[in-house]
C-alpha cells in the first residue's frame, strides 16, 4: 500500500513555494495568464499531457499503465483569485495591487499539482485515467460550464469528479462532507420600476417608484418567510437600489438589483416565479411598469453518495475516522464545481485550514483571508488515495 501521507509530505516544501508564488501574484477570471503557465510548466517537467481549455485553463490526464478497467476520474481544482486588496501582512502579501487569492484558490491549485506528481509516479498500480481540471472564472461566470461545452469530460469519457475547498472555519487536519446538497443555486436579478417623475410637493402627479419598490422589497421576503417551506433554507436579498437626483424630485424610474438563493430545484423554479408575480402586481397594481431580469446562474451542488463514501473511507485512512467530520447544513454560497457535478457523480468537500494560533481563521473573500499550510500535503494525500481507491478497487 502507497503511504500518500509519507509521499505528500515529502513535496510539502516545493508545494508551499508554488502555493506562495501564485498568491504573490493573483489573476482573476479568465486572466490566469501567469498561473496557467505555472501549471503547464509543472505538467510538462513531470512528463504529463495537457490540453489549454477556455482561454487560461488545463487539463493533464495521466493514463494508468496496469490493464484493467479503463475508467476515468476527473480531480478538479480552481485557478482564479478575486479583486481584493490583500491587507495581510507577511512575506508572500499579494503583488499586485486590488487582486487578492482570498479564496484559496492558490491552495486549490497547488493541491492537485502535488495529487498530479505523486500518481504519475505510481501509474504502473493502476489502470484507467485520471484527468486533472485546472477551472479557471470560478468566481466570475463559472468556468466549469465553458470546460464542459469544450468537452473537457470526454476524450476520455470522464465517469466521476471530486473537488475540494479550503475551509477556515474547519480545523486543519479534518475535512467535512455530506451527501445531498453541498451548496446552494444562485439567480441574480435586477428589477426596473418605471413611473412617472415630478415635484416631490405634488406627489399625485406622480407615479411614485420609490414608494413602488419599497413596496416590493418588503414583499419579496414573504416569499421566504411564509411560501417556501422553512426546513428548507432559501434567501432573497435585495442588494441595490438606485433612483432619483435630488431630495424635491419624485423620479421617474427606481432599479434594484439582488440574488436569490435556493437549495433545491423545485423552490428555484418557485421563487423564481413568485418574484415575477409578485413584482409583476405591485407595479399593475400601482399604475407603473416592471421590467425584470434574472439570470441562470450556479446550480445547486449535489453530491453523490458513492463518491461520498469513496472520500470518507479514503479520508478516514489519511486523517483519521475522528477528523472527518459531517457537514451539518449545506451552504448559502455557491460553487462552479455544481455544473461537474450535474454531469457527472461527484463529491465536494472541504478541507480544514484554520489555525487560531496561525491567525488563519478570517473569512474567505475578506482582505485577511490565509490558510494554515499543513493542509496542502493533507489535502494532496486525501485526493491521491481517493483517486487510487476507485481506480483500483
């Protein structure tokens, strides 16, 4: 049996240069120039097959050399970093001014990269494929979904995934995971109300959208509170709002925009059209138009029970039974990983970075964010058994 644990931590230090390295110097969405150099770079000096995919991503395949089975896994990671200022101090700060890897996606990378060099090392034990996915607009637009439609799951054919997340607020040297739903789906909106402007004196001259779209605001939370049943968790939140010139003019349009968050299929489709509704009456109701616009954004993220247990046996193995903990409740958040994950089973899990004493238990996406780097090998060693384990068992 391969000692992933013993492996991993013998690339630990080469590990935590490349992880500093790409956090010294953050790309966001789609502009992973420099990072997806360093990836092809790394590939190519281990003698891995890449191909580039959507603009700034990769996907290095390792072809087991043992005969048997010839399924393949898709082990995938996230490139791009956010457009934060890093106000944390410490020798690998970000260089770049307003870009910050304040979601670890740094660590994401660099995981896989060692999960990539330690099984092309065995590839003689195992047969079948492993395809390493390098995503890149995690945070933007969802890279996943543009992989997926350049066939980044065929040729070969992929049969599974497994992605993981950094977690600051999971202790390090554990991991939490769950079945079912992971993350919740997303859909922005933007909401126009149109009336008719005119004096703030002679406001019966007016059709008010101001008046309109607090109206609206107040309504859009009933959708919650008392028609999406409450043991299932859903949000509507109304993040801007925007209108007028000056304090004496009624004005003649108000916009607002916000998200709604849902964790199943069917209460999406249900607040989605409640809003409409809802929106859609108010303004009839008070003599003005709406206008309203809601993308199709993340899905929700399922995970599938088999690849569950593959991670938690795995796991278990590599951290112990005691440190792979449940996920209690799935998270508002969203995570690209879900569009993988409607093509294919898959399990998504998160892996615990937060040191007190390390001072690595800030919140992703704040300006502080940081991870205790003993998870790297942690995470390597979890992914690479993982991956061995369906292959060969």
């Amino acid at each position: 049996m391969i000692d992933f644990n013993k492996e991993a931590n013998a690339i630990k230090d080469e590990l935590i240069e490349i992880r500093r390295d790409l956090h010294e110097h953050p790309e966001v969405g789609f502009e992973e120039v420099r990072t997806s150099e360093v990836i092809k770079s790394f590939l190519k000096k281990q003698e891995i097959l890449y191909t580039e995919v959507s603009k700034t991503g990769v996907c290095g395949i390792i072809k087991g050399e043992k005969e048997g089975d010839t399924k393949t896994i898709a082990l995938r990671a996230d490139m791009d970093a956010l457009p934060i200022q890093d106000k944390k101090i410490c020798d690998y700060s970000s260089k770049v001014s307003g870009k910050m890897h304040a979601c670890g996606h740094d660590a994401h990378t660099t995981i896989l990269l060692g999960v990539a060099k330690i099984l092309n090392k065995y590839k003689n034990l195992f047969s079948g494929n492993i395809k390493f996915i390098f995503e890149p607009a995690e945070e933007t637009v969802g890279g996943a979904r543009y992989m997926i439609k350049e066939n980044v799951l065929e040729n070969p054919k992929v049969d599974c995934i497994l992605g993981l997340h950094v977690d600051e607020s999971v202790k390090v040297g554990s991991i939490e995971i769950k079945k079912g739903v992971v993350n919740a789906a997303s859909n922005p909106f933007t909401i126009k109300i149109t009336g008719q402007g005119g004096h703030g004196a002679s406001p019966h001259t007016t059709v008010d959208p101001v008046v309109i779209a607090s109206h609206i605001v107040i309504a859009l939370q009933s959708i919650v509170s008392r028609e999406i049943s409450p043991v299932n968790p859903a949000v509507i939140t109304v993040g801007t709002i925007h209108g007028g010139t000056a304090q004496n003019i009624i004005p003649g349009e108000v916009k607002l925009s916000g998200i709604i968050r849902t964790m199943t299929k069917e209460d999406r489709q249900f607040a989605i059209d409640r809003l409409k509704e809802i929106v859609n009456g108010i303004a009839l109701a008070s003599r003005a138009k709406a206008e309203i616009e809601i993308e199709e954004s993340y899905p929700c993220l399922y995970n599938n029970d088999d690849m569950v247990s593959l991670v938690r046996e795995s796991s278990s193995h590599i951290l112990g039974a005691d440190n792979v903990l449940e996920q209690k409740a799935p998270h508002m958040g969203v995570e690209s990983f879900a569009y993988f994950a409607m093509e294919k089973p898959g399990a998504f899990y998160f892996l615990g970075s937060g040191n007190k004493d390390k001072k690595t238990t800030e919140p992703a996406h704040s300006n502080l964010f940081n991870i205790d780097e003993d998870c790297i090998p942690l995470g390597v060693a979890v992914q690479c058994l993982s991956a061995f384990n369906y292959l060969t068992k």
